[in-house]
C-alpha cells in the first residue's frame, strides 16, 4: 500500500485490516505524530521516486497505490513526478519481483474536464494541468506494462464517511456527478484488488452529493485552502 498516510490511504488501510487482510503500508515519510500502526499493519519508508521498490513489493499478493502531491499552488505548478518516475519505478519492482495486481489512483479529469461547475472547471482544473499530463504519462505506462492493473478515475475527491452507494461506469463519471468520497473510493480499489474486476481498465467512480458538497464555491475553497 502505496500512500499509506493520505486520506485515501488511511481509509484503504483502515478497511484492508477490517477485511482480515495484512498490509504493508508504505510512506515516503512517516510524522512523529502518527497514530499506531495497529495489528496487521507493517509500516515501511519508501520513496517511490528514487528507492528501489523492490523489497516494499516483495512477498504481497497485489500493489495499492493512494499517492497523490500535496494541493497547494506551488506544489501543483511544479509537481513532483510522483506518477512518471514513480510509477516507472513501482512497474519495474513489480516486474522483477513477480506481483502482477496493481490498483492505482488516476482522476476522471485526465479525459475530460467537462464536469462540476463553471467556477471548478475555470479554476481548478487549469491548476491541476500538470498534475493530470503526469496521470495520463502513468496510464500509458501501465498500458505498455505486463501488470493486471486498474487505474481508478475518481471525480474531486470528498472526505466524508462511507456509504458503499456510488456509480462506477468506464472511464469517465456521469455529466450530473463531481464528487467521490475518500472512503468509497477506498472501498471500490479494495474490492477491485480483491476479485480483479476492472483488469486493465480505467473504472471513474462518483456519488450524487447535497448541493452544498458540490457547489462551486465549496470545490474552489478546498482546492484553494
């Protein structure tokens, strides 16, 4: 488990363990003030873009990766290639070491930027350009690679509990929808790790939100805070 201290992440590990599975969470730093690892949890230091991958894959049955930079201006105007070399780096670890599954975290921007409201598509989409030409880089790697992988294309992602009712269709998620929770979008990459449903393919996944959750202001906001 790749971006094992993120929102998503924690969610993922959180509901891996409930699930009755192991996991090896990796970070590329740990915080003096994270919480315990908790059973079942093996935490490791990894950086993605110039560690050798190989002994954080080693030894599991598939690869989960939550990575994702950091939201402020700075970062998204010149991001880190956590989705080019990183991804590179993870194909070849997995490549060397024999672990074929790899669900990954992609965006449904990367096809389209014709959803939400104005205000997100005028604002936040333009400031995340670099950031989606990296995830567009990383599917056309895994594409080109001989892994069993699935590359989930959320919409503008929500930190709200779980609720397990979403819409999962290919590729891009419905003109109505914007939003996907954190938590659902940890539950649909844990059940497509678990049955290999959507083998190499790029699900999108979104929940219809209370126009509060949705609303343009709300979405510039968090991008912006």
């Amino acid at each position: 488990m790749l971006g094992a201290h993120g929102v998503t992440g924690r969610e993922i590990v959180t509901q891996a363990v409930a699930r009755g599975h192991r996991v090896r969470a990796a970070e590329m730093e740990w915080p003096d003030d994270a919480p315990p690892a908790g059973p079942n949890v093996e935490r490791v230091t990894a950086n993605v873009i110039e560690d050798d991958l190989g002994p954080v894959v080693d030894g599991v049955d598939a690869v989960i990766s939550a990575l994702g930079v950091p939201g402020d201006p700075a970062t998204l105007l010149d991001p880190p290639p956590l989705y080019t070399t990183g991804t590179r780096n993870l194909i070849d670890a997995m490549e060397a070491r024999g672990v074929s599954r790899l669900v990954t975290i992609s965006a449904s921007f990367v096809v389209t930027h014709d959803r939400g409201p104005a205000l997100f598509r005028t604002t936040a989409i333009p400031a995340l350009t670099r950031v989606l030409q990296q995830m567009r880089d990383m599917e056309e790697m895994l594409r080109a690679s001989r892994l069993d992988w699935t590359a989930v294309r959320p919409g503008w992602l929500l930190p709200e509990p779980l609720t397990g009712d979403y819409v999962v269709v290919p590729d891009v998620i419905p003109e109505d929808l914007i939003r996907t929770r954190h938590a659902d979008l940890a539950q649909f990459m844990l059940h497509c790790t678990e049955t290999g449903e959507w083998s190499r393919q790029t699900p999108a996944i979104a929940r219809a939100e209370a126009e509060a959750l949705s609303s343009s202001f709300e979405v510039v906001k968090e991008m912006l805070a």
